[in-house]
C-alpha cells in the first residue's frame, strides 16, 4: 500500500490561526463596506 507523506501538510494550530486570520480581515472588511454604503445612503437622504 502507498503511504500518505505529510511533509506539504501544515500543522492543526497554524492552519486554524491563518483560517481565523483570515476570518477577523473579511469581518473588518465586510463592516467597512456595510458602514460606507449605510454613510452614502445616510447622505443620500439628508441631502
């Protein structure tokens, strides 16, 4: 039988840490552009 080499496989704790990383800057990012659709509209209707 083959034997599965896990040489390119990165460990549990830095795969999670890069995912949650990755998470928490899509977060930020997503609020930014909820925030500046919410400014344009917000100026929008008061003009």
């Amino acid at each position: 039988m083959t034997k599965k080499h896990a040489s390119n496989d990165l460990p549990t704790t830095e795969a999670s840490s890069d995912l949650k990383g990755t998470f928490i800057m899509v977060m930020i990012l997503g609020l930014l552009m909820v925030g500046a659709w919410f400014g344009a509209y917000w100026l929008f209707i008061s003009r």
